[in-house]
C-alpha cells in the first residue's frame, strides 16, 4: 500500500449498498484506524468479517447499526437521526490536502457538504422492537442508492474492490484528526454509560447484526474493542460474550483451543513419537495430530478456496458447449470421480480433479432434468439415474465413451419401469435393491439385477416424498422424508405398512440422510430447520438452532462432512454454506459463495461432503436468469482463496427448487 493511509483513524461506509463482504487485506495498510461505521451495509458473514478486522490493531469502536433510547429515538425524527452521529461543528467534511495516494498517483477529492446531502437523501430507517427476534428479515429494496461523499479517479489498492469502488460509496472523516479528537460519529455524553440493549431501538443495521449472537462474537473475536453499535463493552459484557461464545462456536475443529502452525505440530508429533514409549505410557490416539493439523489449517484459512467444477469437453472447440449440473454425487470409491446431472438430460462422469469427462451420456428422449443418481458401491462402474419423466436406468460408465456419438447408446444400460414425477433414488448397502420417490405419497422397491419393479407401497406419507434413502449397512432399514413434516423409518422385513417410528418436525422435510455410521438421521425441513436424530428411535439428538429466514420457500439440504464429525447445511434462499460440530451442534465456520463484484452471490441448491478428503465439500450454486447455467462449486476449507487467480461470479439467483437431495 502505497500513500498516507497510514495516518486514517476514521472511517465511514455507511449505506455502502455493494459492500457485502471483506478481502483478506483490505485493512492491513490502516494501523491507526480507530473508528469504523459500516450501517446500512449488505455484510453478513461473522467469520470473514471479524478476520479483517482483527488486522485494525487501533480499533476500538466498531458500528454496524445504531443504537438508540426509546426515548431518544422518538425525539428524534427519522431524517435527523443520523446527524445525530455527525459533529454539528463539522457540517462541511472536506478531505485534507495529505490524502493517501495509490501507486504513486494523486487521488482527487471533491468536497462534499454533508448537511445537504442529508436533506436531499430519501432516509429509509428499518427499525426493530426490543422483541426482535433473530427470524428478522432484512428488506434490502432500498438500499441500493449510492451515498459517496468522494469519488476515486485512479485505481484503487489491491484488496479493496469491494471495499472501494468507482461508484464512490465512501466517506472519510478528518484523516488528520489528533488523539484527542473525537470520531465524527462520536457519542453523546447520555450514550457514553452503559445502555442495556434492550432498552435501546436499533437503527440503520447491516444484516450481519440478524445473526444469532452477533454481539457475543463480536465482542470474543475483537478484544480489543470498546465499543460496539454505540455501546460501551463492559468486563461483565465481555466474560458474558465467552460463555456464550464457547457454548455456541467452535473456535478451531476438534475443539482445539489455541491455534498452532502445520510446523509446530509436525515437531511436536516427531518429539512425542522418539520418546512415547518411554515417557508417555498413554499414547495420543492415531487421529490426534491429524486432526490437530486440520485445525491449523482451516484456523489459518478464514477464505477458503473456493474452485468452480472445471469441464472440459474432449470435442473440437468450436463445438465445446456448457452443461447445466442439477444433481451430483461423489464416487464411493475412487476419489477423482464424480457424477452430475443436467437440466437437460443428460448423465456425466467426470474426474473432479482434472476436469475431464470420462464418461457422457446424452439425454435420451424428450428433454427432462436428472434428478435422482445413486453409484453402486459393490459394482462401482455402475450409476443409476433417474429424471424428472419418470425415466430409470443403469448405466455402466466402462462402456460409455467420453464424449457424445450421435447415436443413443442402449449397451450398457439396463431400463426399469417409470416411476412418475421422480424426485430421489436410492440403492441399498447390497446393490440388489434401489428405491425410488417423487411428487407423489408412495414409494417404488426396484429389483436391479432383475431389472423388475418388486412393489410399490403406497400411503407411506400424507404429501409428496421428497427424498427417500437407505441405510448405509443394513440393506432393509430406510428413512423418508416428506413435505407433510413426517420423517418415517421403514424395514423391509416387515412389510412396510406401519413404519417403525415416525419424528415430526414443524415444516415440510426437504430431506434426511444416515449419518455413515447408521447412528444418526441428519433432517432437513423448510427455511433452516436442521435436527440430528438417533437412529434407533427417533429421539432428538441436536437442533442446530439455525436461523430462519421466514421464506417458505428456502428448502434447505443438509449432509455429512469428514464422515459423521460436522454437518454442512445450505439453503436455496441464501448463499451461505453453514458448517456445525456433529456431536455439539456448535458453529464452527460459514462460507459465503460470494464473488468478486457487487451482487456476485450464488445460492445453494445442494451440497455434498467429498468423502476422501477432510473439510472439503462441493456445492450445486444456481442462478435465477434463465440464460445462466448453474455451477458445482468446489470449497477446501483447508486452503486460503486466492484473490488474484480467484474466480470471480460475476451472476446472482434465487433458485427455488424443492425436488431431490
């Protein structure tokens, strides 16, 4: 960073309309920066947002919404009460003449009269109610104006796209402000004792302030701070912020406590392995330093990586075309093989690694998306798909060649009877059955070395089943989720017409899985409900208390990550991957699917924990613009992102598709 940054202590965004989010070194060339406001904002990850932060040493106050006094907020009107935060004898802000510069070149400022501004703004002020609830929406409609008070003409410096743009939505206050100087968003003298929130009205919020215990983060992961949203951080306030921090977060995997580099650990586990035997009669168990390097990494990496499916089509390039992925699983056995479905038909294996199609299977027949696929794990050449038509095949991948023939390829391929508007296939643990669901409230048992439909149990549920899936060892148990809110365990051996338990959950199942070991049913029900149950009865185990958005329309779909040790959720309304502890149900990490540019989100339409490898995942993102073609997003939370090679989406959505896992 070149230029005098390094002498900023205040800083505004407020009513930053495009901020949504945080590079990595966006704040490392301001060390004397004390003061920041960011009301009004689109940011919402706790995470990222706390880790650029942490790079402010000087920071002491922190603002993303603001807070009033009942009484204070009804004295002043909605177009006075941000000049409430200003300086009155500073109505003028005008940039001092040693402003910073960037690679050598002047930045030209214009001088901007705030008091006109003010009059002239259509103040939109979103307040809530001390019973608030953290169900709050957002409505973001009107925050799309732009609010500079000084425009950039040369480029800006790296980290800062999305904190500084061209379209100028920044405001600096005095940059030469002394120590003794108050911010320009300064307290009132009544604001500077202590205001119990509750008794407060808060004003103007980002959307991160809706997350549950937003404060409590806040305050754990910036120690330094001492005041926050206009209220004074107490020590009371803060050792009440770590008790509910560490009931609720995770602040490394595995519970570790302390963060600890990759080297330090590797000489640690060389130490302690030269003299086990001698001085440790107990041994630290075989996944001890494993796990401890894993949390190193995901510690040290608050960006993951995140790394769209590349495809590359064998054919001329003239004829190369883009797919449309609407379903996917990952290969039970071979690690660099995946399988994905599109919107058109059409089945594809591909090596995840590479990115090269080994095997292509066009659609056959009219046009129709591939919603249920399921490898088998014995025969693991062989994938069953399934589509919304109701079509049902097996398909050898050895016998498929890479790329389309022009003709359809029947060799290979094994037809089952339909199953009207599917939605979910299923094999069991042996590959001699599959089961098949869909928008309907029966349930088809196929025979598949038969190729024969065995029986179709009908009434299993009171509205559409949605998914349906067998247990991992026992080739008669399987679980079945439904929008009537039921989810039903089922076995095989006793004639399904009674299940052998059945949990409620209070919306519509979006879907359920077995956890790898059979001990656990994962479920997930409409807009964010996500419990763990015990296998063996139903019991609740966990409820993940994940906040709901209030669509009902925000199917939400959760599985396993690093066999059954955390649960990854997403939800199609937002484009946040949440990540809790299995066995506590604490928040361990959100990764938002965010890109480069303003509105760059992508939204969650399903999601998978690669089963090789330790905190890694992908995710099906998908777009609302009929002309833009959903992506397999791939997330290493062991890497850091890299800004400058990172890809950047450059589309948004808001899908809203129910079907399928």
């Amino acid at each position: 960073m070149v230029g005098n940054f390094m002498r900023m202590h205040t800083l505004n965004l407020d009513s930053s309309a495009s901020l949504t989010n945080f590079r990595e070194e966006c704040f490392t060339c301001m060390p004397n920066l004390k003061f920041l406001s960011l009301c009004e904002t689109r940011i919402t990850n706790l995470w990222t947002t706390t880790a650029a932060l942490a790079k402010l040493p000087s920071l002491v106050e922190l603002r993303f919404q603001n807070f009033l006094q009942d009484d204070e907020a009804r004295k002043h009107p909605a177009s006075d009460r941000r000049d409430d935060y200003w300086d009155s004898d500073h109505t003028e802000i005008s940039i001092h003449d040693e402003a910073p510069s960037v690679s050598g070149e002047s930045i030209m400022y214009r001088h901007f009269n705030e008091e006109q501004y003010l009059n002239n703004t259509d103040m939109n002020i979103d307040s809530s109610s001390e019973d608030s609830s953290d169900d709050s929406e957002v409505d973001f409609s009107s925050q799309d104006r732009e609010t500079s008070s000084m425009e950039l003409l040369p480029d800006a410096p790296p980290g800062w796209e999305d904190l500084v743009n061209l379209q100028n939505e920044v405001s600096f206050g005095t940059l030469d402000m002394q120590d003794d100087e108050e911010p320009f968003f300064r307290l009132s003298d009544s604001r500077l004792s202590y205001i119990a929130p509750k008794k407060c009205i808060s004003h103007n919020p980002s959307p991160i302030c809706f997350e549950k215990f937003y404060r409590e983060y806040m305050i754990v992961s910036l120690p330094n701070l001492k005041i926050l949203d206009n209220l004074p951080i107490r020590k009371v306030d803060r050792e009440k912020a770590e008790v509910i921090f560490s009931q609720n977060f995770e602040y490394l995997p595995y519970k570790r406590k302390n963060k600890e580099s990759v080297v330090s650990i590797l000489q640690k586990r060389e130490t302690r392995a030269n003299h086990t035997r001698r001085l440790f009669p107990r041994r630290k168990s075989q996944y001890y330093y494993s796990r401890s390097l894993s949390a190193a990494k995901v510690g040290s990496a608050a960006w993951p990586a995140l790394c769209p499916l590349p495809i590359m089509d064998t054919t001329a390039r003239d004829d190369r075309r883009s797919y449309r992925p609407r379903q996917f699983e990952y290969h039970p056995s071979d690690a660099s093989l995946m399988v994905f479905g599109t919107l058109d038909g059409e089945v594809i294996v591909i090596n995840h690694e590479s990115g090269k199609i080994v095997s292509y299977i066009p659609s056959l027949g009219t046009m129709n998306s591939v919603l249920g696929l399921c490898w088998l794990k014995n025969y693991p050449s062989k994938v069953i798909a399934g589509s919304d038509n109701g079509s049902l095949r097996l398909y050898d991948i050895r016998l498929m060649p890479p790329t389309a023939t022009g003709s359809h390829q029947s060799a290979g391929s094994i037809m089952f009877d339909d199953f009207d508007q599917l939605t979910s296939v299923h094999v069991n643990s042996t590959d001699e059955l599959f089961l098949a669901s869909g928008y309907s409230k029966h349930v088809a048992l196929y025979d598949i070395s038969s190729g024969r439909r065995l029986q179709v149990f009908d009434d299993m549920h009171r509205e559409h089943i949605n998914v349906v899936k067998f247990s991992h060892h026992s080739p008669s148990i399987f679980a079945t989720s439904s929008f009537d809110r039921d989810v039903k365990m089922w076995d095989l051996r006793q004639k399904p017409n009674q299940p052998c338990y059945t949990a409620l959950s209070s919306r519509g199942n979006v879907m359920v899985c077995f956890s790898p070991d059979d001990q656990y049913l994962l479920v997930s029900a409409v807009d964010n409900e996500v419990k763990q149950l015990l296998a063996v009865d139903g019991r609740l185990h966990l409820d993940f208390t994940i906040t709901s958005t209030g669509s009902s329309q925000n199917y939400t779909r959760s599985y396993y990550m690093n066999g059954r040790d955390y649960v990854i959720s997403g939800s199609c309304d937002e484009h946040v991957v949440r990540i809790c502890c299995a066995q506590t149900g604490r928040r361990l990490r959100d990764v938002s699917l965010e890109g480069k540019g303003s509105g760059a989100s992508m939204f969650v339409q399903s999601l998978r924990g690669d089963p090789f490898r330790d905190f890694s995942m992908s995710v099906l993102a998908a777009y609302i613009r009929p002309s833009s073609n959903s992506e397999i997003v791939k997330v290493n939370l062991l890497a850091s992102s890299d800004q400058d090679k990172g890809y950047s989406y450059t589309q948004h959505s808001h899908p809203l598709f129910s079907s399928g896992g």
